[in-house]
C-alpha cells in the first residue's frame, strides 16, 4: 500500500521544517520553539516514516536518533592517507618552519592560511550524489573505523549538501565537543560516580567511537570541516577558497581563519589567539598555519606523517601556582559525596579561579592534596579547574591526607563507598540534597507508576515544604496539588488517582521504586519473585546477605548495596510509612516455579535490531518463560536470535552451528508458549 499525497506532503514538510529548526538551533544558537516542541515534530516524521517507510529520504532527521548497538566497527581503508601535522612549540620553530618553506618555495614571503586548531577526532565523510553516504575515524592514517550511524547523529553534520554534486565527494574535518557541553557531561558523570572525561577530545573520541548510537546521540558533538579531497574537480585553488566551498555546500566550518602574508601577520595572529582562545567555544590548543596556493603544496611533499606545507603551532599549558585553604564536601542530587578544593583565587584561561573538584576518595589519595598545599592548577579543556599536581618541596608540617568522611554533611546518616565503586554516598533515600531524583525515580513507570507526576510538578512540592521523601506523596490531597502553578483541580484529582492506584503495585515495582543503589528493574523483579515480601527482603539483606547472592546475577556488591540500604534508620522509618499508607509489601500473585517453565535452562542470545519490540522486550519475554538473555555466544548457547543487521554473533553462531532463529519464527516460538 502506498503512502496517501497528504502524507507524502506531511513527511516533506516536516524535514524542512526540523532542517531550519535544527539551524537556529545549532548554528544560530537562536531557536524558535523547545526541545519538546522539536521532539514532538520528529516523532511525527518518525510514525510517517515508520508506517510508509517508501517516504524515508537519506536526510531524513529521524537518523539522528541512533538505531540499535553493533557488534564491533567496521575497518576503512582510506583512499588518500589522512596525515596529522608537524609542531611547532615556541615561535622561534615556528619562524624556522615559515622561513624553510619560503626558501624552498624561493620566496621571501608566502600567504599562508592561520585558524584555530580544533582539539577534536579527525574523521572522513563521504558524500554522493549530494547525499551523506558513510563516515570514518582516522585511526592510524591509512585504515579507520567506519562510524557512520554515528555521525549520523550529530546534528551539526548535514546529511546533504547545499547543492546537487553527481557521484562522490570526499571532505575532512574534526568531531568535537564544545566546552560548555564538555563541562555539562562531565559534571553528569561525576554525580553518577561514573569516569570523567580528562579533555573535551577525549569526551568526543568516546562519545563517537560508542558502538551504541544511541549513547552518541545524547551526547551533544559537533563536526566542523576544512579539507576537500581533490578540490581541483570543483574550481578550488587555494587553502581560503576549500573553505569558502565548504560553506557554499552548506557544511559547518569552523570561521576566524586569516590570510597571513608574513611572519608578523602570522605573530600578530597569534597575539590574538593566546587570549581569545579562552573565549571561543571550541577547545582549541593552537593555530594550524597552511600554505594557501593548493598548486605549490605538491612540490613541497610530505614525511612518512605529515605534510610539509602546514604546521600546528602549540600553545604552552597555562597552569598557576596557589594555596589549598580548604577542602569542602558536597553531596549531590545522587548522594554522591564530591570533595572540592578551595583556594587561593588565581586567574586562569581568562576567569579567576578558585575552587576545583577532586572528584572521589581514590583522586584524592593519587594526588594527595591537603589543606595548606601548594598545587598547580589549570583548566581542562580550557574550561574545568582541575588539580594538576601538588608541590610537595612546600609542603607544611604536620600536614595529613583528607578522607571524605563516613557521615553526610546534609542530613547527618551513613556514608559508605559500596565495593568495587569511586563514588561515596549517603545512604537516606530521603537526604535533601537528593530528594528530587529520588521521588522523580519512585513515580517513574518501571516504579510506582504515578501518571501525571513530572519533574516540575515535584519541584514545586519538594521547594514549598508539602514533601520531604516519597511517602509523602500518600498525604497528599487534591487542593495541595491544585494550588501548584498550572494545575487544575482535574489534573490534580488524576494525580491522587494514580497516587492511590500506585499503592497495589507489584513488588518487584516497588522494590525498584526504593531506589536501592546497583538494583535496577530485571534485579529487583528477580529479588521479589525469590522472597516475595519486602519485610522478609529487608530481613535477610541485613541478616543474611548470602541469601541474596544466592539469586542469579546478584553479587556481593549488590548483596552489600541491599544491606546498606535496609539498615539505615531513615530508610527503616521510610518502609513504616509507606506500610502505614497502605502500600502493597507482599506478592499475591501465584509462585511459579522456574522449572516448570516451558524455556527454562534454554540460553538465548539476541543480535541486530528487531522490528516488532526492543530487544530489552525480548529479554524480558524471554525471562518470562524460564530463559537466559545472555549476551555473548558458546557452545551452551541453545538459541540465536537474529534480526536486521546482525553482527559477528550471527557468524560464530554459524560457525558452532546453533539453532538460528528469525524473527518470524522467535515471535511464533514465543507465541507457541505464552
């Protein structure tokens, strides 16, 4: 069946209608409508495309979302090499460099063309006949990794030029992240008690090189591009016109660049930069000075890496000598306890300076920082105060190493790093400092399921004093909620509709609403289905943790985490409360012994993406049934379930010769059974 006109005319008003929007906002930083609004238009197209996919074009901005994880990336042989470049450290190499390229030129002066060295993931995309084709990673100049659902995701990145070009075009150019995004991932990362980023190249090699699309697209990347491959073919001659070209077809370029006739063009150029750098929004840690006429670059020639018509001049690190005064604990939306050093303020990348995070116990002790040292500090990325080194010849005596301490300095309850984790954390539900999160959690559809209770609307009952802790929530009533800002008394009556419904959840709900750190949705159904109450899960957490390593996938970090969460006092007074409303702690429905099960002690594996459900809903019907989900393929592997684009998963299953399963015949398999 073939899509209505009215259809065809929706999908393509709405890919340029998101295409302008996707330009103010990312090009022009000036949107005109909000996230939400832009979602909503994408999701449109998305159902268009989904029921007629005939109307998906290679632009289409639903590829931006990211599709299903891969097995591994693909290697791409580079037709040309991609080369890095020669450094220049100070600008006396840099005045030999300039000085050697005139005399081999024979010449006293040359142009060259100066910008901004973008610190970022060198990477090739292919266009053709107009349209984005495949892209690639540099890797080691000849041979890259192919990242092209990646790059596909990076809104910057056009996924068609400006104009119409018949076959292939080649261009290059870097993947980045700009500073303030760096500094927003960063900060995430540190509350999760997840690894930094050391610099906002290597947040952006991560990000790109993530075998899950999906990750790349919540990360906010850019692409900006300086190079054409045999830009002869379209009139270009020179470093200044490829530039100008780029732009004409409509790809981000990164700007500031200059024509530099001499060596004081050149230094003047880079007065500039020495302090303008801390300004632009791109980490950049030098000027790329390029030879600017493409005709006299072939004589010149290359090293075994580099070329000979450019070279990167470096700036040197900035980094400042001052005194620790203090050492501040925080804690976080997450209960992470984050130690902070304060210091004597200093001027750094062209703001003053005086607090850095030393992020967890194990950076703290690496470098050893204590009040009263002396220590070196700069900015990562030119943007994130962080502690280089400490100058242990100034030490003062007497000094003794920080230990983040064992109490939360919010609400007073235990602090303790669980085994095998960086992070410290406290370990009330109901501290203040992570209330928030912690409600938004518990009303959540894999929780309590609360319809209608957003992000907003708890803000305003944690800001205004009517909630402290989620079993708070069972006190509420209809006026409380419809004297909130835009909320009316309907809304309000849903809300304490869904707040009662909520009370007769399963439990495996509502231990995963309990917010027990390291126990998810799939752990805390298997913890309810094995003890089937919350006092008997709360007794023998605390009694007898080997009884919860006794369940499948349960270890001894999530054995310590339940532990730790049933034994807090405020924790315990939670529970009293939530019993008290009326909340379900028991599991009525009937016990299913696991081998009964028509799948069970079947091992499954799923690779590619599936067209009827997610594969995590696969897992779970798969669970459902007495199956494993396990995620990598052996001579135990009983079923392999392969859906479009499968991976190396489906070659080993071959060559083992498993049962294969399509996803016809998984469907009809499940159906045979339920």
């Amino acid at each position: 069946m073939s899509a209505p006109e009215d259809l065809k005319s929706r999908a393509e008003q709405l890919r340029v209608e998101l295409a302008h929007h996707a330009q103010l906002y990312y090009e022009q930083d000036s949107p005109e409508i909000s996230d939400f609004q832009y979602d909503s238009l994408v999701r449109e197209l998305q159902k268009i495309e989904t029921t007629y996919p005939e109307l998906v074009t290679p632009d289409s901005p639903t590829h931006r979302i990211g599709g299903a994880p891969r097995e591994g990336f693909t290697k791409v042989e580079h037709p040309s090499p991609m080369m890095s470049l020669d450094n220049a450290l100070n600008r006396e190499e840099l005045k030999n460099y300039y000085e050697k390229l005139c005399q081999s030129l024979e010449v006293t002066a040359i142009p060259v063309l100066c910008e901004p060295k973008i610190d970022g993931l060198a990477v090739s995309l292919i266009y053709e006949d107009g349209f984005f084709k495949s892209g690639s990673t540099r890797g080691n100049g000849h041979v890259g990794e192919d990242v092209t659902p990646n790059l596909k995701t990076i809104r910057t990145m056009p996924l068609s030029l400006h104009e119409k070009i018949d076959g292939l075009v080649e261009v290059r150019g870097e993947v980045c992240m700009d500073k303030k995004d760096f500094a927003i991932l960063n900060a995430a990362r540190e509350e999760s008690g997840e690894a930094m980023f050391a610099n906002p190249r290597n947040a952006a090699a991560g990000s790109l090189r993530q075998l899950d699309p999906k990750i790349t697209a919540s990360r906010r990347l850019s692409v900006y591009l300086y190079q054409i491959i045999e830009p002869e073919k379209y009139g270009v001659a020179s470093q200044q016109k490829m530039l100008d070209k780029l732009r004409t077809w409509g790809l981000p370029v990164q700007g500031s660049e200059k024509l530099c006739t001499c060596l004081d063009d050149i230094y003047g150029y880079l007065d500039i930069w020495t302090e303008g750098r801390f300004e632009h929004p791109i980490d950049t840690d030098g000027v790329v000075v390029k030879l600017n006429e493409l005709r006299l670059r072939d004589g010149l020639g290359a090293t075994s890496h580099a070329p000979r018509w450019a070279i990167a001049f470096k700036f040197p690190p900035e980094e400042k000598l001052t005194r620790v005064l203090d050492i501040e604990v925080t804690v976080g939306r997450t209960g992470t306890l984050t130690p902070t050093a304060v210091f004597d303020p200093v001027h750094l990348s062209g703001t003053v300076v005086q607090r850095a995070s030393l992020h967890n116990q194990d950076e703290l002790d690496r470098k050893d920082v204590r009040i009263g040292d002396m220590i070196w500090v700069h900015k990562a990325g030119e943007i994130i105060p962080e502690v280089v080194r400490v100058e242990l010849e100034k030490r003062p005596e007497n000094s003794a190493p920080f230990k983040i301490p064992n109490i939360c300095p919010v609400c007073g309850s235990k602090a303790m790093r669980i085994s095998g984790e960086a992070a410290v954390k406290c370990t009330n539900v109901s501290c203040p400092a992570q209330i928030k999160e912690g409600i938004a959690h518990f009303a959540s559809r894999q929780a309590m399921d609360i319809r209608g209770l957003g992000e907003k609307i708890i803000a305003q009952l944690v800001d205004s004093g009517k909630i402290k802790n989620v079993a708070d929530l069972y006190s509420l009533n209809v006026m409380e909620l419809a004297l909130l800002d835009r909320m009316g008394a309907k809304s309000a009556q849903n809300i304490i509709d869904s707040i009662e419904r909520s009370k007769a959840r399963p439990l495996g709900a509502l231990v995963n609403a309990l917010g027990i750190h390291n126990v998810g949705e799939r752990t805390a159904q298997d913890i309810a289905e094995r003890f089937r109450s919350l006092d008997v899960i709360a007794k023998k957490s605390v009694e007898e943790e080997s009884s919860m390593e006794s369940i499948d996938g349960i270890g001894p970090i999530i054995a310590e985490s339940m532990s730790v969460f049933f034994s807090e006092p405020h924790n315990k007074e939670l529970m009293s409360r939530l019993r008290i409303a009326g909340v379900k702690f028991e599991m009525d429905e009937p016990l299913v012994l696991k081998d009964r099960l028509p799948w069970n002690g079947l091992k499954f594996v799923l690779t590619g993406e599936l067209s009827s459900m997610t594969r995590n809903e696969a897992s779970e019907k798969i669970r459902a049934l007495g199956g494993q989900a396990v995620s990598s393929v052996s001579s135990k592997t009983d079923y392999v379930v392969v859906g479009t684009a499968p991976g190396s998963k489906y070659l080993k299953a071959k060559e083992l010769g498993i049962t294969i399963l399509d996803e016809e015949a998984f469907v009809n398999k499940l159906n045979e059974n339920y």
